[in-house]
C-alpha cells in the first residue's frame, strides 16, 4: 500500500473503530450529547428535598456564625484547654475557628448542592465570532484619536503634561496619610532592652553581682540587669527580652574574633531568648558548647558567635559585650546590637 492510499479519506479510523465512510468529515462537530433530566427535574418532591437541604445548610450556617458571635462574650483567651491532637489550646481561638469554619463550609455547600440539584442545567452552545472590528472602524477609531491628541495639544504642551503627570502621582499619596490611623508607628521597644553600659550582671538565683570568679568553665548562668524589680508589674515583659546566658569557655575554643573581643577571660553573655518563637532557653552541652532550645530543638553554638547549627531559628542569638567594673563586676558595655528573639517585619 502506498503512503497516499494509506493516509487516504477512506482509510481513516471511524468513531466505531473501522474506516470512515466516503465523503464525511472525520472531524467534523459531534455536537452536544442529548440531554439527561435530573431527578430533581421530573420528580417535584426530590426537588423540594433538594430545597429544604439547602435551606438547612443555610440556616446551619446563621446558627454556627451567632455562635462564633457569642464566644467572644462566653469564653476568656487566657482559658486553656487540652485537645487531641492540637495539645493546649485556647478555647475561645478553638471556638472561632470551628464557628467560622462551619459558617463558611455550610455556605459554600449550600450553593454548591443547589447549583447541582435546581439550577437549570440545560447544555447551550454559542457560537464564537471574530471580536475584532473591521477595518473601517479600526481606522475612523485610530484618526479620531490622533485628531483628538493634536487638537488637545497634549505634545506639544509640555508644561501642563509635565505637570499633569506629576499631580496624578502624588494624588495618590494623599491616602498613604490615612493609614496613619491604622494604628501607632513603630517603637524602638523592639530593637532595644534595659542592658546599657555600666549595667551591672545580676545572678538571677542569688540576686547578687555577678563576678568572673563566679562562672566557672563548663557552668551556665542566667543573669539580668540590675536594677530591675523582681516584683514589679513589668518584670515579666523586660526579663523576656533582657534575660541573659553566661557562660566561660577556654579562650583557644572560641571560634569567632567577635565573640573573643566582646568577652571577659572567655566569660561569654548571649540572650536567653530563642530567635525561632522567643522559648527560654535552658539547655547547655558543656563538651561541644550547644545549647538547645527545648521547645523546637534549634541549637547553637556558643563557642561560634551562638549561630544556629540545626533546627527552625532563622538567626544566631545576639551577643552582649561584656566587661568588668572598678568593684571587680561583671558589667555590660552596652545594649545589645540586634533585636533579641524573633525576627520582625521592620528588622534592619
């Protein structure tokens, strides 16, 4: 069989798997099948179970959003409860988000059950037509716009384009203003502790100056600047940015220039506060100078400049410098140089 015979009209495969018969269109069309009555549409009764399905997700929705309302009122954020498999969670957060959730699904199936069970589903077909214009329109339109911009002397003008331009950009400045009221500008509380120069170490078990004979190689310390109440109202939110880890490593072991500089005798000061969410750390493995943060498993270094050797912590924690005072104190030489804890959306 030659190449022509084989690829010829007759030779083609037909729908049913045999040869197409003379003279017809293999690709012609198929149409639209014919179409198939829902129960819904010959049956009034399905029909109106359909409707009374959708009414109820409706109203199971009304239900579930008055109760996302009410938990506001019925239920405090400080109250924990234990749910498997969340853990501990709050059940005003846990309220919301179930009354929420069921709000919306019920609305959305609602729709869905009854776009698929009473809308009409009858097949139509459009035909497609050419969405261009035609050639003489096309033309009138592209004459009347240039008639329209030399008659506007808008190339010419270059004075008032130039100035319209530049009062359409800065229209738009004028809303930036509002989002002054979206609430107050950003603080330095974030980027900045109680820890300024001359600020003595205080061990926060004995509540005493920390001296180097005090930390001892292999130990961990947690200080905080003096002055700092204990019993104040305050005490909570400025410990859990000022918290401090000491430690003393051999000198030879400190890998990092800054680091060495900003010690004492090897006695390092790095912040408590894990950079992944703000855990207290606690966790120190004397023979490899890691410490852990308990609730996520980052680690760091701290014979390194405390960089992060495993787990979610974007960042190493941040280093006090460190010095000692006329009474022979540990003392802080400043504040420290980056945001303790978490990164944040205006870090520099």
């Amino acid at each position: 069989m030659s190449s022509q015979e084989e690829f010829s009209e007759e030779n083609l495969p037909s729908e049913r798997g045999g040869a197409v018969e003379p003279g017809r269109d293999p690709f012609a069309d198929p149409g639209l099948p014919a179409h198939r009555p829902r129960m819904q549409d010959i049956d009034e009764r399905a029909a109106k179970r359909s409707e009374r399905t959708v009414a109820m997700l409706f109203l199971l929705s009304m239900v579930a959003t008055v109760a996302f309302i009410a938990s506001f009122v019925a239920f405090p954020v400080s109250k924990i409860v234990y749910v498997w498999p969340l853990g501990h969670v709050s059940i005003l957060h846990l309220a919301l988000g179930l009354t929420l959730g069921v709000a919306l699904f019920c609305i959305g199936a609602g729709a869905v059950h009854w776009a698929r069970t009473l809308m009409s589903d009858v097949e139509t077909a459009d035909e497609r037509h050419p969405i261009e214009a035609p050639p003489e329109v096309k033309a009138k339109v592209l004459k009347d716009f240039a008639a329209g911009a030399e008659e506007s002397a808008f190339g010419r003008r270059k004075l008032i384009r130039n100035t319209m331009f530049g009062a359409m950009a800065l229209v738009p400045l004028a809303g930036v203003v509002l989002l002054r009221d979206l609430g107050p500008l950003p603080e330095k509380k974030l980027r900045s502790t109680l820890w300024a120069k001359g600020k003595q170490l205080i061990n926060m078990n004995t509540n005493q100056p920390l001296r180097p004979e005090d930390v001892v190689v292999g130990s961990l310390t947690f200080a905080m600047p003096e002055g700092l109440d204990e019993h104040s109202e305050d005490f909570q939110k400025q410990i859990a940015k000022a918290a401090l880890m000491i430690v003393r490593i051999q000198p030879d072991e400190i890998k990092s220039k800054r680091e060495l500089d900003w010690s004492h005798q090897g006695i390092v000061a790095f912040s408590k506060i894990c950079t992944h969410v703000g855990c207290p750390i606690s966790l120190y493995e004397q023979q490899t100078h890691h410490v852990l943060c308990p609730c996520h498993q980052s680690t760091f270094d701290l014979s390194d400049g405390a960089r992060v050797i495993f787990g979610p912590a974007g960042h190493a924690l941040p280093q006090l410098r460190i010095g000692v005072n006329a009474e022979g104190n540990l003392e802080a030489l400043g504040d420290f140089e980056e945001p303790v804890g978490p990164a944040f959306w205006e870090r520099g």
